[in-house]
C-alpha cells in the first residue's frame, strides 16, 4: 500500500457526542458492507444509489492503492483480507486512544461552552481510567451545569497531578484492605495526607480476567496465568491497576516473572486491554467487567474495588466541588451507573470521608520496639 496521511477533523453539532468514536467515511463504508453483506443492500442502508456506493468503493481503492472489496460475477461483494486488517487495526487503535480522545472532545467542549456561557463551572479532574466517569461527565453538563474538564492517567499520575495544583479533584481505585503494610500502601501513601486530603465515596466495580468468548482456556483465578502457556497483557506502570495486579499476585504468593507478557505487554487503558485480547494479541488481560462486555468477551471476577474521588480540604466548599457531591448523591446517579456492567454506586455515595477511616491501612502502628 502506497503511503498515506492522516487528516484528522471535527464538526460541531446541535447535541453532545457520547464516548469517542471517530468517523471516517472509509471505515463506515467497510462496516456497512460487512454489516449488510452486498452493496445493494448498502446502499439501501444509506440511502444512496448502488452507482454511488460502487464509486465510493473504487475511489477508496485509488486512494490507498490496495482492492477493498471481492467483486465475483454473481456474487455478492464481501471485504478483501486487506479491508479486513484495515478495519480491525483501525478498531484496534481507536480502543488505545480511547481516554485520550474523550479527554481532547471535553476540552473542546470547555473552551467552546466558557466562550458561550461564561456561568458554567469547570472542574478539572485527572484520574485513572474508569468508564463510568465519560457518564459522570456527561450527567454534570446536563444536570448541574457543570463542566468536568476530564483527563485519565495512572492512579499515582492522578494524585501527583492533584498535589502540584493541575487539577481540582483526582480519582483512584483500591479493593478493602485491613490495617497493615501492602502493596498500596508503599505506592499511595506518600501521596495522601491526613487533613489535608479528603476522600469523596464514589463507587464499587468489579476487576477480573477479561478472556476470550468461551474462555477457551478455562481460567479461574490469577494462579493460572502463572507458568506460562497464557499470553498475559498488562497494564501500564503507576497505574491503579497495576497495582492491583502486584498485590493479587503478592497476596497468592505468586511471581511476576511467571507471567508471560508481564513486563512486555502494556496498554493504558481497560478498553485497550480488552481489544488485544479481543483481537488475539493476547489469552487474557486484568480489567474491568465493563470492558469486557464491550468487546463481546467472557469475564473471570477477581475482586471488587473502591473508587474514590480526593481534593484537598480547602477545596472542598469550592462551587464545582459541591456540585460534583451533589451529582453523586442522586438517585439518577446511582440509577445511571448501574446500567454499567460491573458498577454499583456507594451506599454513601458523595459523602465526604476522612482518609483514615476509609483506608485503613494507610496509617498502621508500627512494631514496638523490644
């Protein structure tokens, strides 16, 4: 295939676009036709004449040098292999760049809205990847006037992010641990401070192996990734995830380097991670329940976790800040996040909760000295 650029462009529209799918007249002529299995019917999809798909075609064709389409005298039209891997690498790289895109539209969506209606509030908020906040963001513009200026990262980018004044609030995840040294505890720990950092209940979701369809493989549990024979893809270093898998595999007396993939395999999302698997780069993957569903996977549960939201103390009576609380007090709230496989609201979801006593592991006696 001859070289070719890539032009990317956006519009802008009378309503909101949910997620981040990106358009492209090429790869939504390639789904049609796999979706609808001849260019007439295609064509009657769209709305347009059997000519002009037929043309459509045959330029895209002209453009990358490369045949799309099987054309068999008598047969219907089906995909080349080439138009196959093109869509699929396409799909591929969209899953990738997921967090980043929705973070480029809320941008977008920020300077345009401060520039039309200057009451709107704006909370920025870095956090590490969850679906439920796109939704989050979404209710607050439509039902608190208020922007959630969104930006994902690692657990521990998030908090660093929130300590050197480049957001408002952060939001990070662990599972309930007793009072006592771990995993958590050495990563987190140095990044909040008693009194001066306030946590605000979020919600619970469910992390597993995400696997193919079938779970061909039959796995259960963390123990059958170890001694190889499954390819494992990982999440990136710093991120909340990672530093699940790190305590699973610590808490089952399990070794990192058992682990195919471990430390060679990285994506920095769960809808990343479900696309490799998904797409056969990879048996199995850590994630979240939702993903998996997304991507037409089964899913192995392995533990479920807490998501918090933090600001500082002095942040709390801030207009945007109140708001968010208020968003997460609502039933509609609640309601809305359960349509999310894997998701329940916190029973006290947008209180605000003293770090010790939500965490109970971060401040832990030391031994007395003999």
């Amino acid at each position: 295939m001859r070289s070719r650029g890539v032009h990317l462009q956006y519009t802008f529209e009378p309503d909101g676009q949910q997620g981040a799918e990106v358009q492209n007249p090429l790869f939504d002529l390639l789904s049609a036709l796999r979706e609808h299995g001849s260019i007439q019917h295609v064509a009657h999809a769209t709305g347009s004449s059997y000519r002009h798909v037929w043309g459509r075609f045959k330029h895209w064709e002209e453009v990358l040098g490369e045949p799309l389409v099987t054309w068999a005298q008598g047969q219907p039209a089906r995909l080349t292999p080439f138009s196959e891997r093109l869509l699929w690498a396409e799909k591929q790289a969209r899953a990738r760049l997921t967090p980043h895109i929705e973070a480029l539209r809320a941008e977008l969506e920020r300077v345009l809205g401060e520039a039309m209606d200057g009451s709107q509030q704006v909370l920025p908020l870095w956090a590490s990847h969850d679906l439920a906040l796109p939704l989050l963001r979404e209710r607050a513009s439509a039902t608190q006037r208020l922007h959630v200026d969104l930006r994902f990262a690692g657990s521990m980018d998030a908090l660093r992010a929130l300590a050197e004044g480049r957001c408002i609030v952060a939001g990070f995840h662990v599972p309930p641990l007793p009072s006592g040294p771990n995993v958590f505890a050495g990563q987190l720990k140095p990044l909040l401070k008693p009194g001066r950092h306030k946590l605000i209940a979020g919600w619970r979701r469910t992390q597993g192996l995400m696997v193919a369809p079938g779970n061909p493989m039959r796995l259960q549990g963390m123990a059958d990734l170890a001694g190889g024979g499954v390819r494992f893809v990982n999440r990136q270093a710093g991120s909340g995830t990672r530093l699940l898998l790190e305590h699973l595999l610590q808490q089952q007396h399990l070794e990192a380097a058992s682990i195919d993939g471990f430390a060679t395999a990285e994506e920095v999302s769960h809808v990343a991670v479900a696309a490799a698997v998904a797409g056969g780069q990879a048996d199995a993957g850590l994630g979240i329940e939702a993903a998996a569903r997304r991507f037409g996977l089964d899913f192995v549960p392995v533990i479920d976790e807490d998501y918090f939201l933090v600001c500082l103390q002095d942040t709390l009576a801030h207009p945007a800040v109140e708001a968010l609380c208020d968003l997460l007090r609502q039933p509609a709230w609640a309601h809305a996040l359960g349509t999310l496989p894997g998701y329940t609201a916190a029973a006290n979801s947008g209180a605000v909760l003293s770090l010790t006593r939500a965490l109970p592991w971060w401040h832990f006696r030391a031994p007395k000295a003999g």
